[in-house]
C-alpha cells in the first residue's frame, strides 16, 4: 500500500477526531491484511462475535486517545 491517505491527525472537532479514529482502525486492518476476498470472507466471522466486536472498539478508542493528543483534547 503506496497511497498516502493520512496527512494529518488534526481534526476541526472531537466527531472527526473519532471518525479519523475509526479510519485509523480500519486502516490497520487493511495493512495487516491487503487482500478484499480474504477480509469480506473473515468478516462474518467476527462480526457477530460479541468479543471481536468488543476488541474492534476497544482499538478504536485507543485511535480515539492518540487523535485526541494530537488535538490538544480541542481546547484553546
């Protein structure tokens, strides 16, 4: 994966910052797995387990943590 797609971590409000959070994870997962079939395959699997669902949401908070740094937690 050549394409640059995150230039900043600086976000104008805390729901981009989350939303950046979001597409942090996701991008992990792509890096950590390049190939669309074998993840659209594996997709079912973990979600509709309650404890994959539970460790998605726990890697995007901890996104959520290092945006949020970076932002200075929005105050002036």
């Amino acid at each position: 994966m050549s394409e640059q797609w995150l230039t900043s971590l600086i976000t104008k409000t805390p729901q981009e910052g989350y939303e950046l959070a979001i597409k942090l994870s996701r991008m992990g997962v792509k890096y950590t797995q390049p190939s669309d079939a074998v993840r659209s395959k594996l997709r079912p699997d973990y979600s509709e387990n309650s404890e994959n669902l539970i460790a998605s949401s726990q890697v995007i908070a901890t996104n959520f943590q290092t945006v949020s740094a970076a932002n200075n937690y929005w105050r002036d």
